[in-house]
C-alpha cells in the first residue's frame, strides 16, 4: 500500500459522510485521542481497519486480488500452467 492512502481514503470517507475535517470532535470516538483534528482520527481509524479487517471486507479484499491475479497470469500467458 502506498504511505499516502490512508489518508486520501480518509479524505474520501470524509467527503462521502460531510465530515468537518478541520474539526476534533471525532477525535476521540475514531482516533487515539491525541489527534489534532478529525482529518487525522479518521486517517488513523482507516489504518487500523487495513490492519485488521473484518471477514467481509477481507473477502472483498480477495475477490479483487484474484481478479487482479487472473488478469496478470492470463496477459502473461501462465494462467493453464496454474489451473483453474
């Protein structure tokens, strides 16, 4: 992952649910408390949900890479040495 994506995915969520970024008011409920403001929470609660997430979203999470994998074998020529 590169070190920039969490925090444009938390610019993202931000703007998708009208979340005052300039604000600290979620500080608290999505940070470690010790962030400035709820750009930085939000930012640290997207890291810790990649860290560990859930089954549903692991399994979306897979779904992709497989279609990504299958893509890569399939332009590579490899995908009969490899089943499926």
């Amino acid at each position: 992952m590169k070190p920039d994506m969490p925090r444009r995915l938390a610019n993202a969520l931000a703007a998708a649910c009208c979340i005052d970024v300039a604000d600290d008011g979620l500080v608290w409920l999505l940070g470690s408390g010790t962030e400035p403001d709820n750009l930085a929470a939000l930012e640290h609660w997207v890291r810790r949900q990649l860290l560990a997430p859930e089954e549903a979203l692991a399994t979306v999470i897979l779904n992709q890479l497989v279609d990504r994998l299958d893509d890569c074998l399939l332009s590579a020529g490899r995908y009969g040495q490899y089943g499926r």
